[in-house]
C-alpha cells in the first residue's frame, strides 16, 4: 500500500508525456495551415492571371481584337502558386450583354487537401473574370 501512494505523488516525466501528447497535435494544425496557405496562393495567382488576361483583352484591342488563344497564354503565364495541383487550360467564351460585347476568362484548380494522418479529398477553385470590350 505504501509503494502504491508513492508512486501515485511520483510526478516524473509528467512533462515529457504531456509533451509527447501535445506535439504531434500542434505539428497538425501547422501543417494544417500550410496546406491551407498554399490554397490561397493558389486562389490568389489564378485570380492575378485572370485580371492580366482581362485587361490584355480590353486594353489591347487595336485594328484586331486579341484571339481566344492569346488570352489564354496570357493568363497561363501569369499563373502562379498552383505547382501542386492540377490546373485546367483557360477557356475564354465571348457574349454580349445589353448591346455591350464582353469576353468570358474560366480557370479551375484542384488539390488534394495532404493533413499527414488524413487525406481529404481534392479541393476545387473555380474563377471567372468579365471584362466589358470597348
């Protein structure tokens, strides 16, 4: 009975094991928003490349209106931050609204979501840019 009492107000190694609990939980969470840093470095070069391929088709209209594939090799120059996933090629789609011709910039990105312990399925950004031609 006495060995059981001491051993019970024997604290040692208290912090190593609340260390060893706590560690691999914080490692998540900062790999956790690593991953989602990475989505909106992402998010925020796709959205760079479509206002570049926007104001490239509204700006340099001249005698010529840019092309479809002109548009889309601007805004797939301009991307940046999507190594890890998987981008689709641009689509540009032309219209015109109340007597107004405007060009349409559609880009998608798809990663998967990597939380060391668990895989979550891919996370998909869609964005699309208008811009009014003159």
């Amino acid at each position: 009975m006495m060995a059981l009492s001491a051993f019970r107000k024997n604290e040692k190694g208290a912090a190593a094991t609340e260390f060893g609990l706590a560690v691999p939980l914080v490692i998540m969470l900062f790999y956790g928003m690593a991953q989602f840093g990475i989505i909106l470095l992402a998010n925020a070069g796709i959205r760079h490349a479509l206002d570049t391929g926007a104001r490239a088709a509204t700006v340099y209209v001249g005698a010529t209106p840019m092309t479809d594939a002109q548009i889309r090799s601007i805004v797939t120059a301009n991307l940046y931050g999507t190594d890890n996933g998987t981008v689709s090629t641009p689509t540009v789609s032309r219209g015109t609204s109340n007597g107004v011709n405007y060009v349409d910039i559609t880009v998608a990105y798809s990663t998967p979501l990597d939380l060391i312990v668990y895989q979550y399925g891919p996370i998909s950004l869609a964005e699309t840019r208008r811009a009014y031609l003159p």
